[in-house]
C-alpha cells in the first residue's frame, strides 16, 4: 500500500472539501434566494464540470495556470513557482471539478427551506450573512453534510484532472486513482485490487452516512402538536 | 399613518389602491383573491415593485417603497411586524430563541426581559423553553405574535394571525394586545374574516374588492353598508 499516496489523497480531499464549502454556501444562497439575471448563466457555469470530460478540464486548467498565459505568470511570479504540477495546482483543479458536488446539493437544500421563515427572519432584521448562518446552514443540515461527503468523494476518485493538471510526482501530486492506474498498467493486479478495495470502502462507508439521513438534521418545516404546519 | 398609492400587477391580477391609513387600528375586509395579502407584503417589503407597477409607500412620513425613486427599503430597515397566518417559527430555534431573534441591538439582560413582557403579554410564558415543535397551532400563533413584537415596531401587520384559536382565547389576546399597542402607540393594520374583530376593536376599516379599494371607514358605518349591499345581492338572486 503506499501509504504517502494515501495521505496526500485524503489531504487533497479534506482541503477540497472545505474550501468548497466556504464557497458554496454563499453561492448556493445566492442561487436559491436571488432574483438576478445573472443567476441562469452562474448556475450553467457552476454545473460545467458534470458535463465536461475531466480531461477536457484538466487541459484547459493546465493552459490557463502555466507560463503561456498572463494568469499563469502572475501565479508563477506571485508564489514562485507554477501552479501546474504542484498539491496547490491540485487543490485549485479539484475545486473546480467538485463544485457542482458541493453547490447542486447545497442550492437544493436552502431553496426547499418554507419561505415564510425567510421572510421572517428578514422582517426581524437579519442581514444575508446572519440569515445563511442563523437560518439557511442549521435548517438545511442534510444537505450540508451530503454536499461534504459528495465533495470528499468525488474528489478521493479524481482522475483525469488530476494526471493532466498535477502528472505523477511521489508526494506531491500522486493520489491514491494514480497509484491504482499505475498498478494496473504494470500488471499488478494484487496491489490495484488493494488500492481499490481501500476507495470502494471510502465510497461505500460515506454513501450509508448520506442515506442514513439523522433525524436531527433538515428542519425547514414542522408539524405542530395539533398537525398545523408551523414554519 | 401609512400612505399609499399603489397600482401594481400580478398576473391577471390588478392592485389598484390609493389612500391614507391613520387610524391606530385598521381592518382590512375582503373576499379571498381580493389583494389583502398581497398589500401587506408590499408594506412590509417582501414583495418588490415590480417593472410595470407604479406607487409609493410611506410609512409615519417615511418613504420606505417609491417606484418613481426605486426606492425599496429592506424589510428589516421598516420598522414593520408581520404576523400571518402560517407562524413561520424558527423550528430549530426554541421559542425564547425565535422572540429574541430580532433583538440584536440590545444587551443581554435587556434582551431576556423583553422576552419575558412579550410572551406574558400573548399568554404564552409557560412555553419559553419549548421547540416548536411541541406547540399547538394557537400557541404557535401567539408566540410568532411575541417574536413580531418584541423589536417595538412602528408599525405591525396582521394578516389572520389568530385563526387558530378559539373564540374566548382570541378575544382575550386580541384585547390585551390592542391595549398595550395603544400604550405604545404601534399602529396596527390586521386583515381578518371576522367582522367581530373589527367591531370589537373599533378600527377603521378598509374593504378590497379585485385589487380596489371599495370602501374606507369607522368600522360600524362600513359593515353596516357592506351587510346592506350582501343583502340587497342575495335580495337580486
């Protein structure tokens, strides 16, 4: 098992994750609740990555973080170093690649939250921010955390992005799917069955928390006493 | 007092009003459809001017809607109380919780009293540490009427906000509550059924008919019209 290729992928993952995160639930908010034109085109753009062959991604990403563009040399100048083949390369393709993961479901959650107590935590005075985290993140829970756990995968099984945009440097951008197509181009099904085995039980293990669906969780409406909805 | 002069469209669905409503405490009457609704929430700023519609709200001299202007103030900036007939409580909030969530500005002790005078004032004290999920309809109700309250608006909206309680109940709410408004001096404008209410609580009353303001007035001189033109219709058929 190599150990190091484990450790960098579940880094990747929780980093991914949680920067995502820290997008998504202001963009998610805006998506559900605005009223902007432009909501269409950012939800087409948002969704891109679950159309687009990663490759094709990866390569576009590959172009645009290396020395060929302004973009890329800024990056370079500003870190010292080019973004492509390196973890930062990595973690900045895999947000891209997992955002839909992490908006669809969050966007979903916060848009079947019962209007009226929106609108009264507006009368009351909350402002957007206080409203996504005093009423938006507590009642769309669920969603939340299956956003989490969509995002962690998703980004655990990356692929294509990862060989075009990081290639296969020991350390530094080799994830477990590398490891595992390496395995398999040299022959050596017993340790691919290892590595694969080990991301079928990560895959499996974060499904049933996602269908376990904790009672505690989603409270954007309830039933009174009496059966009346109240909220 | 709240001025308004609104033509606003909604579908196939006109809003067509202009008038001044002074008067401490105004009944709203209409037939389902009629444009209550919708006028509250263009007062209270959750729904917005849209494109075509014209008009301008103001609320104690304040502009708060102006479509010449786009003037539209944020609901929280109106210092307006919305109470409806869903009591929308924060479920995952317990009801001290929900009433205090508009008190930001205050200090903790402040905010704990206020609390406390709010859901003395509906009936609902014994309730504070419960989740919403354990209330009836009608405590529910009352304590969303609490929580509307307790930020001291200048101006509270009722849209059947006592429908789920019995007869005795609503009367005794409806009393104490009207006399402390008047102590505080919230003007109030509650859109109801029931002519009892209007009657009881000698407002002024607005009738809609379609989107139109039909009639405007001290509540006995209005129902006694309204109860001659039901009778001269029913005469007709």
């Amino acid at each position: 098992m190599d150990w190091q290729a484990l450790a960098l992928t579940l880094k990747l993952a929780a980093l991914t994750t949680a920067i995502l995160l820290c997008i998504a639930v202001p963009l998610a908010a805006w998506l559900a609740l605005g009223s902007s034109r432009w909501r269409v085109l950012a939800e087409a753009v948002t969704g891109l990555p679950l159309v687009l062959p990663p490759t094709v991604l990866g390569f576009y990403l590959l172009v645009l973080l290396g020395p060929r563009t302004g973009f890329g040399r800024a990056i370079n100048a500003a870190l010292g170093h080019p973004l492509a083949f390196s973890f930062a390369g990595l973690v900045v393709g895999s947000v891209i690649y997992s955002l839909p993961f992490a908006v669809q479901p969050i966007t979903a959650g916060f848009a079947a939250i019962d209007g009226s107590l929106i609108d009264a935590a507006r009368l009351l005075g909350a402002s957007p921010v206080r409203l996504v985290r005093t009423i938006l993140v507590p009642l769309a829970g669920r969603s939340l955390l299956t956003a989490t756990i969509l995002s962690f995968l998703h980004t655990l099984g990356e692929f294509g992005v990862v060989l075009m945009l990081g290639g296969d440097i020991p350390g530094a951008t080799r994830t477990l799917s590398i490891v595992l197509f390496n395995q398999v181009e040299g022959f050596d099904y017993t340790a691919a069955n290892r590595t694969a085995v080990l991301l079928l039980i990560f895959c499996v293990l974060a499904l049933v928390l996602v269908y376990a669906r904790p009672s505690s969780l989603n409270t954007g409406s309830i039933r009174s006493r009496d059966g009346s909805r109240n909220g | 007092m709240v001025e308004l002069a609104l033509q606003a469209q909604r579908g196939s669905f006109q809003l067509d009003i202009e008038c001044i409503l002074a008067a401490p405490w105004t009944v709203v009457f209409g037939p389902s459809g009629a444009g209550k609704s919708t006028l509250l929430r263009l007062i209270a700023g959750l729904n917005r001017m849209l494109q075509h519609d014209a008009g301008r709200i103001a609320i104690h001299g304040q502009p708060v809607t102006d479509s010449a202007t786009g003037l539209h103030l944020r609901p929280g900036k109106r210092s307006t109380g919305l109470v409806a007939q869903q009591s929308a409580l924060f479920p995952h909030l317990r009801v001290v919780d929900n009433v205090a969530y508009g008190l930001t500005d205050l200090t903790r002790e402040v905010r704990q009293q206020r609390v406390s005078e709010m859901l003395e004032l509906v009936g609902a004290a014994s309730l504070a540490n419960r989740s919403p999920r354990a209330l009836s309809g009608g405590e529910a109700q009352r304590v969303a009427l609490a929580r509307a309250l307790a930020p001291m608006p200048r101006l509270l909206l009722l849209d059947e906000p006592l429908s789920a309680l019995d007869a005795e109940t609503r009367d005794q709410v409806l009393t104490r509550l009207q006399s402390w408004l008047g102590e505080q001096k919230i003007q109030t404008i509650l859109v109801t059924h029931d002519a009892a209410d209007a009657l009881a609580t000698q407002a002024e009353v607005v009738v809609l008919r379609e989107g139109k303001l039909a009639a405007l007035g001290p509540a006995a001189e209005v129902l006694a019209a309204e109860r001659k033109r039901l009778q001269e219709r029913l005469g007709a058929s």
